[in-house]
C-alpha cells in the first residue's frame, strides 16, 4: 500500500478524530486533578427565615406569635456538614453549628461554588435534586441528594 498516496484520506480521518481526543482530554483532564478543599454547612427543610448568619456564627431567628404559627406546620429543618475529603455530609445539632466559623460568600478560597441540579440519565428515572461542586469548566457531583428541592447553602467552614 502506497501511503503517499492515500495521505489525504488518511488526514482527513485523521484529522477529525485527533480534534475529538484533544477537545476531550482539554476537558477532563483538568477536572482529574481539581477538588474542592472547603467543607460547607447547608440545611434541608423550609428554612427560609429561619436561620441567619451574622459574623460567622449561625443564628435562629426569633418571630412573634403570628409569624411563629406560619412556619409551624413545615418540616423540620436539619443542618448538614459536607465533609469534602469525605464525599460525605452528616447531620449536625444547632449546638454544634454555632461553634462553626461560616464564611458565606456564594465561592470558597478554592473557587468552588455549590449548585443544585438534576441528574438524569438515557436509562435512569430518577429526576432527584443534587448538589454540584463547580469551578470554572469542572464540576464534581456531590454524594448527597436533595429531598423535596429544599437546599439552602449557609457557608464554607474556615
């Protein structure tokens, strides 16, 4: 076989096919080596209202009567701590979420920002909320999921 003289074909197999692995290795190589470092506290439940966080210390906000009423009938609000290393996040009391210092700028000193999204795939049904770690082109999914799109983020742990 005469390789000169089937050198456009080659090249225009070629090509292509060099285009689709350097566009895929641009993409996911970078995200092989980037991680989020920043622990986060977040809480499931209708929360709205009811925590805040001033100075880096979480706080419940106290309401009058009327107000007290309206938000007695949701579900209960837990806290979570998302230990990165982990890939994990656990339950915390408010007692414990008080001694935590917060930093609630919506991206960490990583770069990191939290996101919810849907996973979904061809084959799977499942339409639950979950949580993203992004930064710039890399996004890690998070081993946690989302009940009833009730996420709210209350700070990176410092």
């Amino acid at each position: 076989m005469d390789y000169r003289k089937n050198a456009p074909l080659i090249a225009a197999i070629a090509i292509p096919i060099l285009m689709i692995i350097f566009v895929a290795v641009a993409i996911y190589v970078p995200g092989l080596f980037k991680h989020p470092t920043y622990n986060f506290l977040y809480a499931e439940g209708y929360t709205s209202g009811i925590y805040e966080v001033e100075n880096g210390t979480i706080a419940k906000v106290e309401y009058d009567d009327k107000t007290q009423n309206y938000y007695k009938n949701r579900e209960e609000v837990k806290l979570y701590l998302y230990d990165v290393a982990k890939d994990q996040a656990r339950e915390i009391s408010f007692e414990d979420a008080t001694k935590l210092n917060l930093d609630t700028s919506r991206i960490a000193l990583d770069g990191f920002t939290i996101a919810q999204g849907r996973r979904t795939s061809l084959f799977d049904s499942n339409d639950g909320r979950n949580l993203f770690a992004i930064n710039g082109s890399v996004s890690k999914e998070l081993n946690v999921e989302i009940r009833n799109y009730s996420f709210t983020f209350l700070g990176w742990i410092k």
